[in-house]
C-alpha cells in the first residue's frame, strides 16, 4: 500500500529538520503499536537516516547492530567496539557537528531492559552537546505508558529534552474512503464499514486487508481466522507487555466492555468481583485503552458512566478472539470465523455510531456525544452542538434510512431537553443517519 496522509506531521518534521541543521533536535513519535510511526520518522526528508531499533538484546549486541549501521550508512568505522550506547550516542553526537544526519531510535522504551541508566548517559551527553550538534534525533515508541513517564514524568532525565512531540493518529474517516475507493472503486458502504470495524483506521491493519485483496466486506471478515492470521494474537502482542503479570484481569474487564457491559456494575457482577475499581481508572486514565462517557453535557460527578474501548480492533479482538479462545487455542479458526459471520451485525452497529461521531469531530467544530436516561429506556445515537450558532443536531442511526421513526426520536429528544437544559435554549434539527450517508 502507498503511504497516505499525515501532512501535517510531514510538515512539522520537515520544519525540524531545517532547525537541526543550527542545532540539535529532538522529537518524540508515540502511538499505538501499527500506526506507522517507523514509516514515517524514515520519510522526514533527510538524505541520511541511521535506524536503531531497540531490540531485546545485551547493550554490547546492540552497539554491534548500531556501529554496523554506521559504518554502512556514513562510511565511518567508531574506533573500537563500543560497549556501551552511551559510546555510540556520544560518537554520533559530535560526528554530527561537521556532518548532519538524522538518527531514529525505534522502540525506544525497550532501553529500560537493556540498561535504564541509558536514559542518565543521554541527557547529559544531549546537554553538553547539543548547541554545537546538529543531530536531527527522532525517537518513536509503542508502549505508551513507558514513553509517556521517560519523557513527561519531571524525575526521569529526559523529561523536557524533547523539542516536539507527536502522539500518531489512526487515518482519518476521509483518508479511510480515499484508500478503499484506490482499491476498490465499486466499493459499497457495507464495505467501508468493515473496514472501519475492523481497522478503526490504523494503517497497518488496513495494508493487511487491502494489499491482499480483502476489499469487500465478506473477504474481510473471512481474513481474521485465516491460518497463522496476525490477527488472531494481535491483542495480546499489543497489550501483555503494557498490563504485566495483571493482564488477565485487565482481558476479563476488556471482554465484557467488548461484549456491552458498560458499566461497573454490570462488570463486576459478570466477573463476580466487587474490587475493579482501581483496574478501570487505570485502563482509562493510565492505560488509555477504555473511555468513561457520560450524556452530553452530564456533570462530571453523574453516577450515569459508561465505558468502551478505544481502539475499533481491539473491541473487536477481545468481543470474538479473547472470548472465544479456546476455539483458538484447539485452532477451529473454521468454527470462531462462523461466530464472527454471525454476530458482526451487532459489532457493526456500534462501529457505524463510532464512524459518525469520528467524522462530526474531525471537523474540530463541535461538541459530539449522546444522551441516554438514568434508567437506559430512553436514548439518543448521537447529539453534534455548535456552541457559538446555538445549534444541535440530533440523529438517529439506522442502517437502513427506512426504519428511521422521527415520532420516536422527536419523543426522545423531549425527555432529553427536560434534563439537560443547555440544550433546551438551542435550535433543535432532527434527523437520521444510515449506511448511505458514510
């Protein structure tokens, strides 16, 4: 698949770039493991990049790996073996001062294996160097959690090296159309949806699907339980090294958000644990892998929270893959793609919500959310506020514009007006959204 997008990231590192060469610069890329950050440090603009990823191995290895790099991307043998990166760092650092170039450190946060004192060696090497350097650094990481505390907790060395930061981003509901329609020009909303559904726009799956020739939705959804699938351990690949020895804990909540248990205490009666408290704040405030939502315009302190997961694919891995694993584990992949078949509609209902409330804040106009009752009898799909016009729009999704009911919805819409009385001095549009409307 081509490389799509990110401009604007293109752009800024391309401005970094041009400051590296009056003095040193750091950037940080972060974001979830398959989001391309590798792809795009490497296409910065550079015409020398030095790539070092950080892998599982003793430093002295690694410093092999790294001068090897070297010695074949600038032509310049270090003087010995070094041993150590900080060796390696401090080399580069001043070669860069008559010679600039850009280094990408990938996986970054995996140094806290090999050796942490790695990150105490770079900051003072970086202070002392860096106004005569002119070393274009680039830094991207998986593990969130790791590199959110390296560079953003104030006790960790690095913290505030770093000139730019960048959390990646899924593609957007835009660029996911353009890259369907490339492969696909007939392509139907059914198949759109699939492939937002199982993406959630995150470019190496949709390479995965597409380049393959997965371009409708049927073939999409049969490519999951392929033999040897990625898919099939994509949840734990991305999640066991975050979690730790806690993960099976954390899996049990994850499959019962995924399964529509949206509340605490729906989860905690499933698992039969009343002491899941202390997991959800993390998996939302630590983690960033769940959301708590409220009705639009709730107060914080509301008892009226629901959770999701953030992520489309892993809402998908753990609501058929984690819960079925034992269908994985004997590999009836036949019996688990089946399940999948049969229960997609249901998956595809909250991801068609998801896609639209995506698309209304990609716009970075409005307020987008929805709104049920105390009791869960009355709720509305999706409520889009423009806070300066004083107007809502308030919509209804069905997959099929026929079943819309704008009786039903209008009646909805009084019961939300009489709690929510931001809304109540605001133009009111009702409507409906469907298949067609992607």
């Amino acid at each position: 698949m081509k490389f799509y997008d990110r401009h604007h990231e293109l752009q800024v590192l391309g401005e970094v770039l041009r400051q590296s060469k009056q003095e040193a610069r750091m950037t940080v890329l972060m974001g979830r493991r398959r989001i391309g950050k590798t792809e795009l440090s490497l296409r910065c603009g550079d015409e020398v990049v030095l790539y070092f990823f950080v892998s599982k191995k003793t430093e002295p290895l690694l410093c092999q790996d790294y001068a090897e790099e070297i010695r074949q991307k600038l032509g310049t043998p270090i003087l010995g073996q070094p041993k150590t990166f900080a060796e390696v760092f401090r080399f580069l650092l001043q070669l860069s001062e008559n010679r600039p170039f850009t280094l990408v450190i990938d996986e970054f946060q995996n140094f806290l294996k090999v050796n942490p004192s790695i990150f105490s060696d770079m900051q003072r090497d970086w202070d002392l160097h860096k106004s005569r350097s002119r070393l274009n650094l680039i830094i991207s990481g998986s593990v969130f959690t790791l590199m959110k505390r390296i560079f953003e907790d104030y006790e960790e060395p690095l913290f505030g090296r770093a000139n730019e930061k960048m959390l990646l981003q899924p593609f957007s509901t835009d660029v996911l159309k353009q890259i369907l329609a490339d492969f696909n020009p007939g392509y139907i909303p059914e198949d759109l949806l699939a492939l937002y559904s199982i993406t959630g726009g995150v470019p190496w799956y949709v390479a995965l699907l597409l380049d393959k020739g997965n371009i409708c939705r049927d073939d999409m959804l049969a490519a999951l339980t392929w033999e040897n699938s990625p898919f099939i351990g994509e949840g734990k690949n991305i999640l066991i090294e975050e979690f730790g020895s806690d993960y099976v804990t954390y899996f049990s909540i994850l499959t019962c958000i995924a399964r529509g248990m949206k509340t605490r205490s729906e989860i905690e009666s499933e698992l039969n644990n009343n002491n899941i408290g202390s997991y959800l704040v993390k998996l939302e405030d630590y983690y960033h892998v769940i959301t708590k939502s409220l009705p639009i315009f709730a107060k914080k302190n509301s008892k009226k929270g629901r959770y999701a997961i953030q992520d489309c694919f892993l809402t998908l891995w753990f609501r058929f893959f984690y819960k079925y694993q034992a269908l994985v584990e004997n590999n009836a992949l036949k019996a688990l793609g089946d399940i999948i078949y049969r229960d997609y509609s249901g998956l595809s209902g909250l991801m068609m919500e998801r896609y639209f409330a995506q698309k209304f804040r990609e716009k970075g106009r409005y307020i987008v959310g929805k709104w049920w009752d105390r009791k869960g009898d009355n709720e509305i799909d999706l409520v889009v506020v423009d806070t300066i016009g004083k107007q809502a729009w308030v919509y209804e999704l069905k997959k099929q514009s026929c079943r819309y009911r704008e009786s039903v919805l209008q009646a909805k819409v009084g019961k939300m007006l009489e709690q929510t009385p931001e809304l109540a001095k605001m133009t009111i549009h009702l409507g409906s959204l469907s298949l067609e409307d992607m």
